[in-house]
C-alpha cells in the first residue's frame, strides 16, 4: 500500500508538535544553541502563520458565515503573536527581560494553536473532501516555501499578504543568506 499523503491538518497538527518542541528546547539551550533554535523557531513560526493566512484561513472564511468570527480571532492572536515575536527578535536570546517574553509568546502560541486544531480544523474535515485537504497541503508546502521568514505585524490578512509578502520574502530571505554568510 503507498504512503498516505499528508493532508493540510496533518501538515499543521504536525508543525504545532515541532514548535511545542521548539518551545521546549529553548527552555534548556544555551549560547549559541539557543540563539540557532530561537531563529529557527521564528522562521517556522513566520513561514506557518504566512500560509495559514493565505491559504486555511480564506478557506474557513468561505465555509460558512459563522467561521468568519473564528477566522478573525485566529488572525487577532496571530497580530499579538507576531508583535511579541518581533519584540524578542531585536531583543535577542541574551537579553534581560527576553525569557518572560518567551514564556507569553510559548502561551499564546500554544493557545493559538489549540483553538485552531479544535475550532477550524474540524470545520475543514467536516466540509471539504480529502483530496482538496491533500491539495490544501501541497499549497501551504509552496506558501512556505516562498514566503517571509520573519513577521511581520499588521499582516494578517490574505491580500496583505499578496501585496506585501512577496517585498517581505525577498528582504527577509536575502537577510537569511547575509546571516549565514557571517556566521550568526
């Protein structure tokens, strides 16, 4: 029998599992370890929230009226998220006041990701077919693979981020390379 495709909320229950991981690594690294995670983590976080905005989230938008409501609630934590996220960032993992922040975005995060595994996850199981889930995923793969590897706050929202995610994408990827040439 082939191997099951991975549908777009096996996708992202897994990736919550690997930033629940994250998280927990960030708690014991030390130096340079902790500073690699801590990028890490906010390149996953900034590449997962960028292709749920474009692509789960108008997709819940257009099952019913009602998950309107839930869609823009997922959005206003994923604002906060990303606010508290560029804060740390300049901050860096040496800073003083750096480890209670890390604690409220692990929270927030975390909460985050619960309500959306138990409030829109079954709303896209209960009303899309496996093969649009399958192909759901292969277009969050291409949205992460193409968007912003940083947040960046105010948005959120689909259109905002195809008029402004690609400029992102572009800066925040050549940042990467610079990073990596340099060593840190």
């Amino acid at each position: 029998m082939p191997d099951k495709v991975e549908d777009v909320i096996d996708l992202l229950k897994r990736q919550h599992r690997e930033i629940r991981a994250m998280f927990a690594d960030l708690e014991t690294a030390e130096g340079d370890r902790r500073t690699e995670v801590f990028h890490d983590l906010v390149r996953l976080l900034a590449v997962h929230e960028t292709a749920e905005e474009l692509v789960v989230h108008p997709e819940i938008r257009d099952l019913e009226p009602a998950a309107g409501a839930v869609v823009d609630a997922r959005l206003d934590e994923e604002h906060r998220a990303k606010e508290l996220l560029t804060t740390l960032q300049k901050m860096g993992p040496g800073a003083e006041g750096f480890d209670t922040l890390l604690v409220q975005l692990r929270d927030d995060v975390l909460a985050h990701a619960r309500r959306e595994e138990r409030a829109e996850f079954p709303l896209l199981r209960a009303h899309r077919p496996p093969e649009r889930l399958r192909a759901m995923a292969a277009t969050v793969k291409l949205a992460e693979a193409v968007g912003p590897t940083r947040p960046h706050p105010g948005v959120e929202s689909a259109k905002a981020n195809l008029l402004l995610g690609a400029p992102a994408a572009i800066m925040d990827r050549a940042r990467d390379v610079l990073r990596a040439a340099l060593g840190g």
